[in-house]
C-alpha cells in the first residue's frame, strides 16, 4: 500500500507518527553525530580539494560531560584533522590539520615540524616550489611579518616561546595546512582551544571540479544561490567521481 493509499485509508495516524520519527532521527543525527562540511580553500590540498564534500564526525571527540560519561570517544591526536569554528571570527568553519597537543614543544626548521625536538612525520604535506618565508618556514620567529598575522597573537606567542620552541598551553592546540605555504593557520591566529572543535572529517561524501570563480553566464558567481543551483543542475558532470566516497587521513 502506497502512503497516499495509508492516508486515503485512514492509516494517517501511524503515518504521520512514521514521518514524525523519521524527522527526530534525522534532526538527532545531524545535530549530535554528523555534519556536512564543504572545503572552502586549497590550505589542505592534496588531502582534501577545493569543492570537497565532507562528512564531519562530531561524536569522536565526545561533548558535554553527561555523553562523555555514556557514550565511547577518544581524545585529539597529532594528525587529526580537525573542523573547528576559527578563534578569530567562530561564526566561520576551518578545516586543518592538528601538529601540536597542550604541553607540547614545537617549532619549525626550514619548513620541518619538530615536536618536542623529534621532527613530525608528514608524508601529506606539500609545498610551493622555490617559495620561503622566514616567518611562517623558521616558526616562531622574534619579527613578525608585515601581514596577515593577528596582532593579538603576535602578543600572546612572544609569551609562550621558550628556547625557539612554542609552547601549547593546556586546552588549545596548533593546527597546519597541508598545503603548507599556502594555509592561513595557527601561525597567523594562534590556537584552537577545545571547545572550538567541531570533528573530524570522516568521508568525502562528494566533489565538484568546479569552484565558484569557474562558474559561467553570470555576474553573481560569488552568489551561494547561483552555485548551489548551478551544482544541483550539473552535478553529473562536475563530479570528480574518483573522490566520492573516499576516507579522509
């Protein structure tokens, strides 16, 4: 029997009851357990590519004290990357990847992560050819740059550098790009304190080859609208289908 034939049918009741559940679990799910995040910029590329959609696992790394209490989870590790509301503005999403945990040492050689003086292992990241920056290869440094770093920060890391090395203050951690001289990170804003994390991406669910920037026929490409109409439209033909369903690492 068809649902419309359950309604004619009088079967209304129970199935306005099925519809009402269906909702719950799916209000329950996106709130609690995951959450669909699409990557804005190319700061973790190759890992994950502008126009990647993700599934954000909000459950791993536990919550409020009551479900930590009932329900399995595990702590942030180096490696992990993260989604977080960013420090400086919590109403926009990042996605980076974590290097340092709090009290650990770290700084940056010639563009080498060293971790309480034993460099990190890092077979995903990549860099521009021929490209230095002294600021953001040699990390920390006692001259900032003439851009791009937050002032604030600038003064909260002169207080935390200890031997050449920064120092992750309890509760916060420093996250990188894996596209490393292309990611506006940790070495611009500082930390990511706990309580910012969001998850961890799980999948890409899907990928669209196509940017905002590529989008033809109109003087709005910018416009969420536009690309969100243009994506539902040509999604067969955008898709990078090798990406789809793909874990993240």
């Amino acid at each position: 029997m068809s649902w419309s034939e359950k309604i004619l049918g009088g079967d209304w009741p129970a199935t306005i009851q099925s519809v009402a559940g269906t909702i719950v679990i799916a209000v329950f799910v996106v709130t609690f357990l995951v959450q669909a995040f699409t990557i804005p910029s190319e700061s973790m590329e190759q890992t994950l590519l502008t126009g990647d959609y993700v599934l954000v696992d909000k459950f791993c790394y536990g919550g409020s004290a009551g479900w930590n209490r009932l329900l399995p989870y595990r702590k942030v590790r180096r490696g992990d990357i993260i989604v977080f509301h960013y420090p400086v503005n919590p109403a926009q999403d990042f996605v980076k990847r974590v290097v340092a945990l709090p009290g650990d040492r770290l700084r940056l050689v010639n563009k080498r992560v060293y971790v309480n003086g034993n460099p990190l292992p890092e077979p995903y990241v990549q860099y521009i050819p021929g490209q230095h920056n002294s600021y953001l290869d040699d990390f920390p440094q006692n001259t900032a740059p003439n851009y791009g770093v937050e002032a604030k920060w600038w003064k909260e890391m002169r207080v935390l550098v200890d031997n050449h090395q920064l120092i992750i203050p309890d509760g916060h951690y420093f996250v990188l790009g894996d596209n490393r001289d292309d990611s506006k990170d940790s070495r611009f804003w500082g930390f990511v304190p706990r309580e910012n994390i969001i998850g961890r991406p799980l999948m890409i669910y899907w990928s669209s080859g196509v940017s905002n920037n590529d989008l033809p026929g109109s003087p709005t490409v910018g416009d969420r609208l536009f690309h969100l109409a243009y994506a539902a439209t040509h999604w067969f033909q955008i898709a990078r289908w090798k990406r789809s369903f793909r874990l993240v690492r």
